[in-house]
C-alpha cells in the first residue's frame, strides 16, 4: 500500500455528531435599544463628569506650579524641595493629561460631541 492510499484503509470509523442549538432569549429590539440607550446616557453623564474634574484638575495643577515657581523665587524653599514637588506635579500632570485623553476618546466613541480640546 501506498502513502496516498488511505481510502482502502479506511474502515466504517463515522461518527454521529449531535449539534444543539443555542437557547434563543426572546427580547425585543425595542428593549434592547432603551436599554443601550440608558446605559449609554448613563455612561456618557459619567464620562462627562470626570471629563470636567480632570480639566479642573488640570488648571489646578497649573496654578499650583506657578505658585511653587513664585515660592522658588522669593526664597521660600530650596532648589531641591523645588524639583521633588515640581517632578511630583509634573507626573500627577502626566496621568491627568493621559485619563483625560482616555475619556475623551471614550465620549467620542459614544457619538459625545461637547469634547472639543
């Protein structure tokens, strides 16, 4: 016998395969869209909020490094006191710059079209 020559060896080896079908959920395609619908108006109100704090975070932190720059300049702490709280601010900043990209995008994706910055 031959390598190709597997069809005379072939015995009676069928099996019978049983398929189940899948339970079908009756829900209409009216509830489906007032529950996307909520969920989504759920969603965005959330998404919007924390779109606001992180902006409002992030003009706090400017303030806050302006005034940290003021207090180097008038004497008030030390060039390194200056660079430990300056490079903490710096990576609060970073995170604030990168959650706010995040959820803009997110809001975008939901057809939210308040995010302009």
């Amino acid at each position: 016998m031959g390598l190709f020559d597997r069809w005379r060896r072939k015995k009676d080896r069928e099996v019978t395969i049983r398929l189940q079908e899948p339970e079908k959920v009756l829900i209409s395609n009216s509830e489906i869209d007032t529950e996307n619908t909520h969920v989504q108006s759920e969603n965005v109100d959330s998404l919007v909020r924390e779109y606001e704090s992180l902006i409002a975070r992030r003009e706090e932190l400017q303030i806050e490094r302006n005034e940290l720059t003021e207090r180097l300049d008038r004497g008030e702490i030390d060039n390194d006191e200056f660079r430990e709280q300056l490079m903490l601010r710096i990576q609060e900043a970073a995170m604030v710059s990168e959650n706010l990209r995040i959820t803009s995008s997110k809001l975008t994706s939901l057809g939210y079209r308040g995010v302009l910055h």
